[in-house]
C-alpha cells in the first residue's frame, strides 16, 4: 500500500480508537442516552458514522454499493458497546482492502455518488470522510463528558 493510504489509514484507526475511548464500559442504557432536543445518542453517532464512512469509501470510491438505510442510523437503540466496536473494526478492514489497490493519481479521479449523482474525486471523499468523523467524534466526547457529569449530580 502507498504511504499516503498507510498514514490516511492509520490516521482514521485513531478517530475510532478515540470512539472506542469514547464509549468504552457504557451501558445500553448510556449509549442511548439523549442529552437534550434535536442531540443524537452515542448509539446513534457510531452507527451513523460507520454507515457514513463505508457508504463514502465503499459505495463511492469501490462502486462497492451495499444498501444504506441513512434514517434509520438515526433511530438504534439497544446496541451494546461490542455492536458499536465491531462496527468501526469491520470498517476499518474493509477499508484496508479497499485502499489497498490505489495509487495516487487515483486521488483526483472523479466518482459519482450514487444517492445524489453528485460528482467527487476520490481525494475529496477521503478529506470529507475524514472530516465528518472527526466531527462525530467531537460530539461523541461531548455526549460522554455530559452523561458522566449526570451520572455524578444525581448521586
């Protein structure tokens, strides 16, 4: 694999080592907890997350399509901490894989999104995933932070 896919790679397993910090030892209970109006839970965050990046690099840059339910990442509930990790872990090797093959002239090869038909480069797919999820996983600490602060006030 080129260097730039191993650091890119390497640089994504540690956003999800940091979700894995994240959500490590929560309850069900805790993973779905809401903090507030129009907040997702720490369940939903994973999950759409995950579904997010393998819809970016898997559907979109691999034409690999798998049928995404975007909406319905929005309303898991029950999942534990080992569903939510073994979310990011199947992503993670399937990422490997996928970039695996690609060289970097591939970076400004364009693709096309399936859902919207909007047409992307390959390099910008990999910026924007990597954007979103450190977006996620800015709320999910937040998210944690906060469900740690209520479990101490109500003791």
């Amino acid at each position: 694999m080129q260097t730039f896919f191993t650091a890119y790679l390497n640089n994504l397993q540690e956003h999800h080592d940091e979700i894995r910090n994240a959500i490590k030892g929560l309850s069900p209970e805790a993973l779905d907890w809401i903090p507030g109006p129009e907040i997702n839970s720490l369940s939903v965050l994973v999950t759409h997350l995950s579904g997010a990046e393998r819809y970016w690099i898997g559907d979109v840059i691999a034409g690999d399509l798998k049928v995404r339910d975007r909406g319905a990442e929005f309303k898991v509930k029950g999942l534990s901490e080992q569903d939510l990790i073994r979310r990011l872990s199947d992503n993670e090797a399937y990422f490997q894989k996928t970039l695996e093959p690609l060289a970097l002239q591939e970076l400004e090869a364009s693709r096309t999104s399936p859902r919207d038909g909007q047409s992307v480069t390959v390099g910008w797919v990999l910026c924007y995933v990597m954007k979103h999820t450190a977006l996620h996983l800015g709320h999910m600490q937040i998210t944690r932070q906060l469900w740690e602060q209520l479990q101490v006030h109500s003791t």
